[in-house]
C-alpha cells in the first residue's frame, strides 16, 4: 500500500470547501448516535396495555358490546431503546374491512409507522380478537326529564314539558333494541316556586349509542302552590224562590272545597252561600240540589270539592 495515500488524503481534505456545515455535522451526529445505538446490547420485553386501533368498518356496520381495548407485546431491540419506550409509543391494528355482522375473528398486526428504529415486535398477545359486529340502525324514543332536590316548601311541579319530546337513536342493533326511553342530565330543583326553562342534554345510556336529533332539549317546569282540601260545617241554606207556605227541612250542609292551600285558608264560611231553587220543579218533588257560590276573586282557583248532604229537602 501507497504511504503517501493517507497523507494525500488529509491534504485534500484540508483544503476541500465544506458547505451546509450545520446540515452535515447533523448528519454526523446521528452517524454517530446509530453506531452507538448498534452497539448497545440486545434485548427483548415484554410490553402491557398497548392500544388497538379498529380500522375500515364496512359502512353500516359497528362493534357490538364490550371489546378489547389493548394488549400485551413482546419487544427485541436496542436496550436502552427498549427499555425508554411507553406503551402509547406503539398501535396494534384490528383491520376490519370486509367484514360483515356476526361473530368474527381478527388478527392483529402492529402499526409498522409507530415502531422506533431498530425495534421488532416478536409477538402480539393474543394474536387476535373475536368481536360481534351488527348492522346500524336507528329509532326515536322518548325522553324523560330527570330531577334532584325539591321545589320550595308549600310548592309542587304541576306540569313538566320537553320539547321535542322524543329524539332518534343510533348505533348496534342489540343495544338500540334494548333502550325504550332516555333521560336528561339533572336538573337541580332546589329553592324553585316559579315556573322556569332551560335548555338540557341527553344522556347516553350506552357509550356505542348516538343521539342523531340536532339538540338541545327545551325543557318547561311549571310550579304551583301545594293544594288543600278544608271542610266548612253547617253552611246555612238560602231558599230563593220560598213561598209562604214552604218549609226547609234541610237548614244547612257541609261544603268541602279544594285549591291552592294559601286561597283555601284564607277563605271564611261566610264567604260561602248555599242556595237553591225550586221554581219548575214538579208537584210532589221535596229534594233539590243546592248551588255553592265562592267569592268571585276565589272562583278561578277554589273548586267544590263535596256538598254534603247532596240533596236539600224541602216542603213546599
């Protein structure tokens, strides 16, 4: 061999132009860390909870029930690489394409983009998956408001609107079959006397349902005063049309009313009058139906509950 030839060598060198320096000391320092790297011992790992990635569902079709979400694999590579990387580093694939409804089974394979340089997956545990798959399908159901706590004291809800009132679902046949109603999120009542709205959402029963109707929800609550029922004893019976000759013989009945429970106290017997009327009545006829008449401001939220007796007898 020429000794001259390493001399000529670093001669050239010396004076040969050096361009993009930084590009080229990047280029020798990953030289250098891949000759490290190939250095490094080898070794193999045993690696949980890597997540699978169900890819190219036939259109129509979906998963069914509960499947498996990662698994276990078997690694061989540089130590130091091997021993660095994290389970999410990596992706094992379920491809899915072509497959119709039923029950399946899939082989898994890795995700060759996500593996580190220099690694090489020794095996996938377990190597494949049975899932069911079913045919999407779709249904309106009902929805159901869903509450917590209660209205102020003395109150009630008298009446709960949603509009809409139904919404379509979506997803795997076996599940849509099984859902007959869904439900709002709560809707705290605490400390509520006056009617109020809001908007809500659904709340999904199944995480592979789908609510398809555009929300949200509008929901009424309309609130009313608690009712009551108070009895008035010995109310007097008014006569209108009497005659001479006529005889009461029922002088007085009881009056049971019903309303919102603050008019119901505030109401007064007196403020209570029985009458009746026995003009047009036939000969012979001693019993006639008596008339309650409330106060006018009392009319729209007080009702008659009872009368009692019901009949008012009378001799004519």
């Amino acid at each position: 061999m020429n000794k001259r030839a390493p001399s000529r060598l670093f001669h050239k060198l010396r004076h040969t132009r050096i361009e993009n320096k930084g590009l080229k000391l990047l280029s020798l320092l990953l030289a250098i860390l891949l000759f490290a790297v190939s250095r490094q011992p080898v070794t193999d790992l045993r690696m949980v909870g890597v997540p699978i990635e169900y890819r190219d569902l036939n259109p129509g079709v979906e998963i069914a029930g509960d499947v498996e979400q990662t698994v276990s694999v078997r690694l061989r590579g540089p130590r130091d690489i091997v021993r660095s990387l994290t389970p999410n580093q990596l992706l094992i694939v379920a491809d899915l394409s072509n497959k119709e409804p039923g029950e399946r089974v899939v082989q898994l394979r890795a995700d060759e983009t996500s593996l580190p340089v220099s690694i090489q997956i020794l095996r996938i545990e377990p190597p494949s998956i049975r899932i069911k798959l079913e045919p999407t399908v779709r249904k309106r159901v009902k929805i159901e408001a869903r509450f917590s706590g209660q209205v102020e004291g003395g109150y009630k809800i008298s009446q709960v609107r949603l509009a809409p009132d139904e919404v379509e679902i979506e997803g795997p046949q076996s599940l849509v079959d099984k859902v007959d109603h869904v439900v709002t999120e709560t809707v705290n009542l605490h400390g509520h006397k006056a009617d109020f709205q809001r908007p809500v959402e659904i709340e999904i029963p199944q995480n592979s349902l789908r609510i398809k109707t555009p929300g949200p929800i509008n929901l009424s609550v309309e609130i009313a005063e608690q009712s009551a029922t108070r009895r008035f004893a010995n109310v007097p019976v008014h006569w209108l049309d009497k005659n001479t000759n006529g005889r009461l013989l029922t002088k007085s009945v009881d009056v049971e009313v019903f309303g919102p429970k603050s008019a119901v106290e505030a109401l007064r017997a007196d403020d209570l009058r029985v009458e009746i009327n026995t003009t047009g009545l036939p000969p012979g006829v001693s019993s006639v139906t008596p008339q309650v008449h409330l106060p006018t401001k009392s009319e729209k939220n007080i009702e008659i509950k009872n009368v009692i007796p019901r009949e008012v007898k009378v001799k004519r």
